[in-house]
C-alpha cells in the first residue's frame, strides 16, 4: 500500500535433513510470495550446507544460525520483518521473535513445534538413524528428549521425565509484540 515501508519477510524451516534445503523452501513459499509483491528470504542452517555433517549440529546450532540470520536482517534493514516458522522452523522463529520482539511485525506459524529447554542445549546433536534409545551415544539423546523416552537418571543426572509441555517457548511467546498467525 502507498506509504507504506516495504516488507521483509524471513522464512525458517522445519527439520529437515536434505542439503540446500533453502532451495525448495524459496522455490514454494519464497516465490509464491514474492508474486504476491513481498521480498522473502530463505537461509540454509549450517547443518545442511553442502560438505556439513547433519548429525555435527543440533537444534541449539539452529537456533543460532536463526538468531545470526534475524540480526543481520534488523540490524541491515529499516523496514519491519516478518518471520515465518514451519514445525521446527516455528519453535526457533518463537525464539527470535521473543529476543528480536522491537524489529519483528509479524510471526506466522505454521504446525510449530515446542521443545523442552533441554534439547537445545549447546553440545546436543541431532540423533542419527537408529540411534535415539542408545544411551551411551551422546547423538542419541536429542531423539530421547523429544520423544519423551528421557528417564530419571539418563544424561547425566538430569532429573527428569519432561517433555514438550514444560518448554519455555510457551513463556517466550508471551514477550512477543507482534501480530501472530498460529
């Protein structure tokens, strides 16, 4: 609309494995959009960069590379940015809304996921294939955390069961100043 500031709009995916990710999510939803007038941005999480080993990161990782992404945005742009977050994509866009809560107008989420605070521990990796009830592989852990296998005693002394319920994401939503689209 007339005098209105154009809008930026940073999409974050879900929990996908394939390399160049980025490509098929700017391919649906980026370009979809941009017809629609919108600038859209896609990045690719470490993790799938081509050369990357998946299982070398996790979701802390993610949120990471999410928060570096959402900061140069504001930090480089002077127009308001939407964030959009599919199930993964949801959780950490959640995080960067709730941290970036003055650069970010809008938060859509799609099928978002929660996490309890434990999973994005630093230090904690994706679980490979085969991996999640194995308790002596550090890799398998993320798998029992959030398929809520965690039994009292396991990582390390943790007491717990707990799960999704308890993730802080619900408290963090909570701080956010944005239009939000669940």
């Amino acid at each position: 609309r007339e005098g209105e500031l154009p809008h930026e709009i940073l999409i974050i995916y879900g929990g996908a494995r394939q390399k160049d990710f980025r490509k098929i999510v700017a391919a649906s939803w980026g370009e979809r959009l941009a017809k629609l007038g919108h600038r859209t941005h896609c990045f690719d999480f470490q993790d799938n960069v081509p050369g990357n080993n998946f299982y070398n990161f996790g979701l802390y990782d993610r949120l990471m590379d999410s928060l570096d992404v959402a900061s140069y945005m504001h930090r480089s742009l002077s127009c308001p940015l939407t964030l959009i977050g599919v199930s993964m994509g949801g959780f950490l866009a959640t995080e960067v809304a709730a941290q970036f809560w003055t650069g970010i107008s809008n938060l859509i989420l799609v099928a978002p996921a929660a996490y309890h605070d434990q999973a994005v521990r630093p230090g904690l990796k994706f679980s490979p294939p085969g991996t999640g009830e194995d308790n002596t592989n550090p890799a398998g852990k993320f798998t029992r955390i959030i398929k809520g296998y965690v039994e009292d005693g396991d990582l390390n002394g943790l007491h717990l069961p707990w799960g999704w319920k308890e993730s802080s994401v619900f408290s963090h939503a909570l701080r956010i100043n944005a239009s939000t689209l669940i």
